[in-house]
C-alpha cells in the first residue's frame, strides 16, 4: 500500500510540474523577445520609384538597378538557378546561332533554347532545403522533363523550316557528290553504253522506214536527240543545274514570305536611339522571325506559367524577362565565356544577383507568384508541362510536315541531276524512255510541292502568329485554334502531297513500265491474226482479225464489201423501187429462189442508170448500206498486211 501511494504522489507532482511549465514558458519567453527568432517576416514595403510595365518590357537591365538588394545574411542559403547554354539539352541539338543583324530581335534570336526549366529556390529549410523538399524536386523533374521534350519538337520545327526556305545552307555539302557523280556516270556510263543504245535506235529507224511508218521514225529521233542534249547539258554543269530550281523557287518564296510570313516588329523612326533609323529596322530573314514567334509563344509562356503561376499577370509581364535573362546565357555571352573561361565567373555571378533581386521584389508585391517561384506548387508545374507538350505537337504537325516535303522537294532535284545519264542510257530508245519521264515528272511535282507547301507554311506561322497575339483569347482556345488551321492546311493541299505522281506518274492505260510500253507499241505492227470461222452453208472461211484497231480505222470501208466480188452466189437480193425483192437468178426461167428474210427499210440511195465507169476515187457509204448479215470488217493497215 505504501508503494501506491507514493507512486500516486509521484503522478501527481509530474502533472502539476507540467501544468505550471506550460502556463509560464510563454511568459518566459515573452520577456525575451530579442533572443527568440520570428517565424516569418513581414514583407518590407516597396519601393515607389519602380519602373511601370512599360519600361519593364523595354529596358528591364535599367528598372533592375532601382530594385532593393538583398542582404548577405540572407543569400547564404538562397541557391539561384546556374544559368545554361543556348545550345545545351535536347532542344539545344536543334540550336544553330543566327546571323546577327541591328534591329529588333527575339528571344531564339539571343537566347536559343537555353532557360526552359524549373527551378526550386528558397524552400523551407534553408540550405537543407534539398533534404527536406525532396518530393518537391521530383516533381519539378518530371516537369523539366516535359519541358525538354516540348524544347526538342519546337526546336525540331524551328531547324527543318530554317533550313527549308534556305536550302542554300541544308544541300553545300551534296555539291561535291553531285559534280563527281553526275561526270563520272557520264563518262564511264553514258558515252559508253550510250553508242550502244544509239545503234539500237539506228535499228529501230531501219525497221519503221521499211513499214513506211514516217511519223514515228521523226519521234523516235527526236527523241533520242532531246535526251542526248539534256543529259549532255546536266553533265557539262551538273551543280548549277541543280542550283537552278533552289535559286528560282528561293527568290519566289522569299517574296512569299515577305509578304505573308510572321510579320516584322516596326520600330518607329522618332523611337529608334540609332541616328540611323535603318538600323532599327527588323532585318532577321522570315525563317529567324517565324523561330522568334514559335519559341516566344509555345516555349517561353509556358515557362512563365510553371515559374510565376500565369503568362498575362502583370507581375509575369513586368519581371518575366528579367528572370528569365537571369536562368540563360545568350549567345554573345556563351562566345565570351568560351573565348575567356575567367569571365565566367564573373557572369554567373551578376546573374545570380540579378535573379535574386527580382524574386525579393516578387515576394514583396506578389506572394501567390512567389510559392511558385520557389516551386512549392509542383503539381501545377506538371501540368504546364503536359501543356507544353500539347502545344508543341499541335503546331509541329503541319509545319514539320509542309517542312519535310519542302526539303524533299529540294532533294530530288540533286538525286535527278545524278540520276539523268543513268536513266538517260537507255532512255535515248523512245519505248524505253519511260525512266526519263517519270524523272521529269518528279521533277515537276518537285516544283509543285515546293510552291504550294512552302506558301501554305508562310500563311499558316501568319495565323499562329495572330493568335498568339490576341490576348482575348484563352490559351486553352490557341491550341485549338493552331491545331485547326493545321489540319485544315494539310486537308487543302493533300491532293499534291505526292511527290512523284502530281505530274502523271502512270499511263492513262495502265502500264508505267518501259517495256509494257516497247511491247505494246511493237506489238502493233504484228501481222494480224488469221482465224477459223464456219460459215452458214458448213464450210470453213479464213477470217483476219485485227486486235488493235486505231481509231481511224471504219469498220464500214467499202473495199471490204463482199458486194464488190463478181461471185454471184455471195451478192444479196436486191430491192427493187416497189419493194419487191428481185431474183438471184439470170433469165425469166430459172427457178424461183426462196424468199429472203431481210428486213424492209425506207431506200435512201438508188444508183444510177448511167453505165458504170472505173471513178479515181472511193464512195463513202455508211453503215446502214450493209445488210443485216454481214460481219463488219476492220480495216488493216498498211504495214500490217
């Protein structure tokens, strides 16, 4: 009993220890208020010299210097983004540096692809804040990953089209190819075996001028001397001939996009700082704008909706771009660095400092815009990243498309400068010429393709560039809007897709090879067919049976009647005016023939009383003067016979 109660008592001295901690610790620490660190401080207030959105967005290094710095105590734990390269990543592999001109640019212009990502920045636990927030860093790297996949299909996009209105820069390395090759075929190929063929077509001549057949004997030279003079010409400048359709197609393109593309930023003459105001003119070529306005509108806002929660706030358009020249290199500075690794440092350093200032003022005005900003809203992140994806293979399906086809088109040419003597050896034979017309017929829906899809390009960035700009629409309705315009792009000019059958790949009768074509033209000069057929009275006649019969060629040729024979047995009863059938027979007794079953029809020729003469020329009768059994008989040609 003795234990109980002092294990009781015991209990008890605890509780009341607790009670009397509890109640004075507050006060305790209460009286202290210097030694005990705040929970959160309250936001400073801002500045109110501060620069409006206006200025923001024209010189943002300038509005940077009003901001507030921040105190080293606090940027001990604070870890800034490490800027990255214009050419670094996925996207980065697409990335070729412009050519630098005066005048407005872009942000692909400077920047490339570098900076499209998310990062992580001043989360609880200060600089244990990687232990601590790990779930937060996965998330923001599954949405890095979704951001580099969008990167590399509109920095596919971008490179295609680059290279597609300037083919110039796709196809210097294939001018070596295409001179050795075509002068090497030419030589080894053509001037050899091309004796060989012009022997045949010799042959040939010898053979047609025996049938008479003039017209195809002047074809078949002709076109044996055609051939000799393309293939000759494309030999003798086989890079300028291949050069000649881009020059052509190029200069009409470029007039094209001029007028259609992206359209140009117009710096006004009183605005420009230059004494010279065509200094200020936008002089980028159409494929540098049209990269500019696909990065800036698919790229660089969904950034912004990842880093500051919305691409239209005011808060995104006034420190956006200070952020984001804080996360990348341009180009003029990743030279710099490369061409002096001590300036590095150097510049990693201002641009750390820069980005801090700026998310020390976003904290103070905005801090919604801030947690995003540090990263601790990551799903949202995730999804800005799916969206960004949406958005990349919406625009890159029709203008990948009209790209690759743009290019192909530019291609061929060079395949067909090389493949001319190729074809051109056995092409110079007509029947077997039918090599060089289907290569003339790639060649023309080449032409073709390159026209129509590199205008409907032009015409579709110009649409994507009006929606992106009218900040009426949502952003949900822009990426349907550009997906339909793509596809209604594609459906319009689907029906000349095709490269090589736009100018009449195949025969209007079947046959596309060149001997179905040698066959059937030679299989027209074989002597006609003789066939077996029983007559009415039992006996066996020999018919000719001309298979192929030109259109030329009437059935009703009166040389083939059988009234024209002397045999009176085989010449029908005639009628008479009354329309009474008159005998067969010669003189009033001979015995009555029996009565011939023909058909009665109106008479609308009678011959002549006058005696027959031999005329020098032949009477065109129709069909109705046959009677109703007599077989038509086809005409045979001359040289058939």
């Amino acid at each position: 009993m003795a234990r109980t109660a002092n294990r009781c008592t015991a209990l008890l001295l605890a509780v009341l220890i607790a009670a009397v901690a509890s109640i004075s610790w507050p006060m305790i620490g209460a009286t202290t208020p210097a030694q005990a660190a705040p929970v959160a401080q309250l936001p400073a207030q801002a500045p109110s010299n501060l620069c409006p959105v206006e200025a923001w967005q024209a010189d943002y290094r300038a509005c940077i210097e009003r901001l507030q710095g921040v105190s080293a105590a606090r940027a001990q734990c604070l870890k800034p983004p490490t800027p990255s390269a214009p050419d670094s990543g996925f996207g980065g592999w697409f990335a070729t540096q412009p050519e630098q001109t005066d005048g407005p640019v872009g942000l692909y212009s400077d920047y490339g692809y570098a900076g499209y990502r998310f990062p992580t920045y001043d989360l609880d636990g200060g600089c244990a804040s990687s232990v601590v927030n790990a779930d937060v860093g996965a998330f923001t790297g599954v949405a890095n990953f979704e951001m580099m996949v969008a990167t590399a299909i509109i920095g596919a996009a971008n490179a295609i089209r680059e290279r597609a209105w300037d083919p110039g820069t796709m196809y210097a390395w294939a001018d070596p190819l295409v001179e050795q090759a075509t002068t090497a075929i030419y030589e080894e190929v053509f001037t050899v075996f091309g004796l060989i063929t012009l022997c045949v077509v010799g042959l040939y001549l010898i053979w047609r001028s025996r049938q008479s057949d003039m017209s195809n004997m002047i074809t078949t030279a002709g076109w044996a001397v055609l051939i000799m003079v393309v293939v000759t010409a494309i030999a003798a400048w086989p890079v300028r001939s291949a050069n000649l359709a881009d020059g052509a197609l190029t200069s009409t393109l470029g007039v094209v996009h001029e007028a259609v593309g992206p359209r140009a930023v117009e710096v006004p003459a009183e605005e420009c700082p230059d004494e010279d105001p065509q200094r200020c003119a936008d002089q980028r070529p159409p494929a540098v704008r049209a990269s500019d306005t696909t990065t800036s509108s698919m790229l660089y806002r969904n950034w912004l909706r990842g880093v500051l929660g919305s691409s239209d706030s005011e808060t995104a358009q006034k420190y956006g771009l200070a952020l984001y020249d804080a996360q990348a290199f341009t180009w003029i500075e990743i030279e710099a660095m490369r061409a002096d690794p001590a300036q590095r440092e150097a510049i990693i350093a201002q641009k750390n400092q820069q980005w801090m200032v700026v998310a020390e003022q976003i904290r103070t005005e905005d801090p919604e815009a801030y947690e995003h900003l540090q990263g601790i809203r990551e799903m949202d992140r995730v999804g800005t990243g799916l969206i960004a994806i949406f958005a990349a293979v919406m625009f890159a399906m029709f203008d990948l498309a009209a790209s690759l086809l743009v290019l192909l088109g530019f291609l061929l040419f060079r395949w067909v400068v090389v493949a001319a003597p190729i074809l051109g050896t056995i092409g110079l034979l007509r029947p077997a010429g039918a090599g060089m017309r289907r290569l003339g017929n790639a060649v023309v829906a080449a032409i073709f393709n390159i026209a129509i899809f590199g205008t409907g390009a032009a015409v579709y960035l110009f649409a994507v560039d009006l929606i992106m700009s009218t900040p009426t629409l949502p952003g949900w309705l822009q990426v349907v809007l550009i997906w339909l315009c793509g596809m209604v792009g594609w459906l319009l000019l689907r029906p000349y897709r095709r490269i090589t059958d736009l100018g009449g790949g195949r025969d209007a009768r079947g046959g596309s090879s060149w001997h179905i074509r040698y066959f059937r033209e030679t299989r027209e000069t074989r002597e006609p067919e003789q066939v077996m057929v029983k007559s009415k009275d039992g006996q066996r006649d020999t018919v000719v049976k001309q298979t192929s019969v030109r259109p030329e060629a009437r059935l009703e040729d009166p040389s083939s009647d059988r009234r024209s024979t002397g045999d009176p047995a085989t010449q029908p009863a005639k009628e008479r005016p009354d329309g009474r059938e008159s005998g067969s027979g010669s003189g009033s007794g001979s015995a009555p023939s029996a009565p011939s079953r023909t058909t009665r029809r109106t008479p609308d020729w009678t011959p002549s009383d006058l005696p027959a003469e031999s005329p020098q020329y032949a009477v065109y009768r129709p069909s109705g003067s046959r009677t109703a059994d007599e077989a038509p008989t086809p005409r045979i040609r001359t040289e058939a016979r």
